[in-house]
C-alpha cells in the first residue's frame, strides 16, 4: 500500500525592516520572504524607498542607510508583485503582528485589502519547547543552533524562520507541525448572531472603540 507523504500548505516566511513600530506613521526599508512550496525554497527581497526619514538608532540596527534606499521603489511600485509573491500561502513571521500589520497598513494606503492566514514563530515556539524561559529570535538562535547570514536584515531573519522550521519539522515530524498550523491559524469560533465580516473591519490600530450591547430576551440566571 502507498504510503502519502504529508506535505504543508505553501509557507511564506518573511520579514521587514522598518522606520520604527508605529503601524501608520512609519515605513517599510525593506521585506525579504523564504517561500516554502512542494519541498522547495523560493527567495525575494526588496528595500523599498520609505519617502521619509530612517533614524539614527534604525540605521545602526539594521544598517539599512538613506543612500542604500534613495533610489530604491516606494511600497506602491512593488506591491502587485508583493501581493503576488504572498497571496494563497500562510503568512509566517516573528511577532507576526508587526511584519503582517504593516504590510498591511500599506496595502490599505493603496486601497487594498490583505488578509492573510497567519502563523507566528513566536506563538509555533512557545506552542512546541514550552521549557524554553524565552521565545525572542536571538534566544531561537541560541537554543537551536541557527546560522545567522544578516541579523536584523530582512532575508536574513526570514531565512532564520525558515531554519527553526526545519529544526522543528526534523524535532516533531511533519505530521504534527501540520496540526500545530491547523492548530494557531484556525478561525475562533464566533456565536451564530455575530458576523464574522464585522469583526474583521475592526481596525487593528489603537483608539477607543465603542461596543454597543443589545439587549435581548434572554433570562440570565447567578
């Protein structure tokens, strides 16, 4: 009897370089993605000009300078190549919330709409070595032996990702990693009389938001 070998779905690991962490006022440097699909890797990266300031701080932490992106493309001149380079796989970033939230901020400025299904590395390592007192990159690195090629730049980090897969996929199997991507991008259920398009529209920048609560006739009992 043939044995199917398990395969994933198709995996983007990926990775920016920014002007700071604020979602709308600051910019992407840089993206770099390791694509995963039917056991083989495919590799894009591009610095992207940010039209705005790069500080000091980020200069010296990624080494990406205002000379290296001045004559690189703003975000709008690469995101329909963007768009097609993430578009069917699952989104896989460190933090994700950070890489998949400004990419999308900046699809949003051009009117796009970018949902992907998303796996963070961060929750994937707390979910699998929970003896593991900490699940930032550099104590990844540390604790698994990754090779480091460009920390802090965005194929570099992508392609760390994409190593700790490996150790992960060589530890558990790819059976299990199947469950565990099953497992952490699965959609939370939601009660029948709530539409799922309406949470979807809420942004996720910070504000106060307002939560309106109908009254119904339900009796509740203490």
């Amino acid at each position: 009897m043939d044995i199917k070998e398990v395969s994933y779905p198709d995996l983007a690991f990926v990775d920016i370089e920014t002007t700071g962490s604020h979602f709308d006022r600051d910019r992407i440097t840089e993206i770099g993605i390791k694509t995963l699909a039917s056991n083989q890797i495919q590799v894009w990266e591009q610095l992207i000009n940010p039209q705005t300031f790069i500080p000091q701080n980020i200069q010296r932490l990624t080494g990406i300078s205002p000379r290296m992106v001045e004559g690189q493309p703003a975000f709008d001149q690469i995101a329909r190549e963007l768009k097609q380079q993430l578009e069917g796989k699952i989104f896989v970033a460190h933090n994700a919330r950070f890489d998949c939230g400004f990419i999308k901020a900046s699809f949003k400025r051009m009117g796009i709409d970018f949902k992907p299904k998303v796996l963070c590395t961060v929750k994937l390592s707390r979910l699998l070595f929970p003896e593991q007192p900490r699940h930032n990159l550099d104590t990844i690195i540390n604790t698994h032996g990754l090779q480091v090629s460009a920390r802090h730049r965005a194929l570099g980090d992508a392609d760390l990702l994409l190593q700790f897969w490996k150790v992960c996929e060589t530890k558990f199997g790819k059976e299990k990693l199947n469950e565990v991507i099953n497992q952490l991008i699965g959609n939370p259920s939601l009660p029948p009389n709530i539409d799922k398009a309406l949470i979807d529209s809420i942004p996720e920048a910070p504000g106060c938001y307002i939560f309106l609560w109908r009254k119904q006739n339900t009796s509740i009992h203490r």
